[in-house]
C-alpha cells in the first residue's frame, strides 16, 4: 500500500503572505506540514474555504470556516 499524499484546496484563489513562492498545486507527504501551510494561507476573494485532501480518496483531514484566524482581520490598536 502506498503512502497517502495530501493537496491544498480552496473555493477561491489561494495565496500567501507568510509563504512567498508556494505551489498550491504540490502533492505533500507529510500531513502536518499540508495543514500547517494551509492554514498559513488566504484566499482571494477573503473569507473562502481552505481545505487539505488526502489523495486519492478525497477525505478532507482539514477545513477552514468562513472567518477563521487564516481570512480574519484584525484590528491594529
């Protein structure tokens, strides 16, 4: 049996300010590190959902809600 991969997917267009040059499309071995990176990472437009998915059976592992810590902003004060 083969070791599981895990793909970064979003309703909307992903990006990252934290993580300059990241390829959302990449196949991660390492299920902590998907999840890391994609709750690192925003969506355009704001607020959309963020999900990592093990391959290939499609069970999602993680999942952002519409305005978690990742698409919030915070108010400087």
């Amino acid at each position: 049996m083969s070791t599981p991969k895990y793909k970064i997917e979003s309703s909307g267009t992903l990006t990252s300010n934290l993580l300059l040059a990241i390829n959302f499309d990449h196949l991660y071995d390492n299920s902590s590190l998907a999840v890391a990176i994609a709750a690192k990472s925003i969506t355009l437009p704001v607020q959309k959902e963020v999900r990592v998915v093990r391959v290939p059976d499609g069970e999602v592992i993680f999942r952002t809600k519409v305005g978690d810590a990742a698409n919030a902003r915070f108010s400087q004060g």
